[in-house]
C-alpha cells in the first residue's frame, strides 16, 4: 500500500512545481519592458530632457520631465514633475505612476496652466 502511495505521488510530481511565482511585476517579458521603460526614463532626467510615459500608456502627445524617479514595486515616484499634453501643464511635487493601471496619481503642490502661458 506504501508503494502504491508513494509511486502515486513520484506519478504527480511533474503536475506540480511548474508554476512559477510571476509577482505583482508580470512576467519576465514584462518586467524586462519596464526595466528598459525606467531606464530610459533615468537617462531623460539626468540629460533634463522631457520623455513619454512608461510603455506610451498616455500617448505621442504628452512630454514629461522630472527631477528624480524611484521605483517601488508596481509604481514608480516621479519627483519635480511637470506632464505637457496639448494645451495643459501638470506640474506636482510628485506623481506615482502605476505600471499596472497606467494611471498617475499627482502629490505634493499641484497646479495646472495653459501650456501657452509658458
């Protein structure tokens, strides 16, 4: 009976251990695009030169430039930040984007203003 249990369970072994834990990061395509996403984003910022959004969630159109970038899990915090699309500025104190979501949530001294206003 021992053997049966146990040829039993060597049998169920390969059905087992294959998944692999992915994370809240996605898998490793995924992680990969958003390793070179905030890769490029540390390049902008320390030439001081605008970029588009991580994977261009918020399209062609907007600019942002930032002081600082941090990543934290799902997220990256986005220091000094001011976000050009058409006609609007955002600037903020911070903004937490949401890699997952893609949405940004702005913190800190928020203001908005007509992009002609410059």
């Amino acid at each position: 009976m021992k053997l049966v249990a146990m040829v039993m369970c060597l049998a169920c072994l390969p059905a087992f251990g294959q998944d692999r834990p992915q994370g809240k990061m996605g898998p490793p395509a995924v992680m990969l695009r958003r390793a070179e996403s905030l890769s490029q984003i540390s390049k902008a910022i320390d030439q001081h030169q605008p970029f588009q959004s991580p994977e261009n969630s918020f399209g062609a159109n907007v600019a942002t430039t930032a002081t600082g970038v941090i990543r934290n899990g799902d997220t990256l915090k986005l220091t000094g930040v001011e976000i050009t699309a058409n006609n609007i500025v955002v600037s903020a104190d911070e903004v937490i984007y949401d890699w997952d979501t893609h949405q940004i949530e702005a913190r800190g001294n928020v203001r908005l203003k007509s992009a002609t206003q410059r």
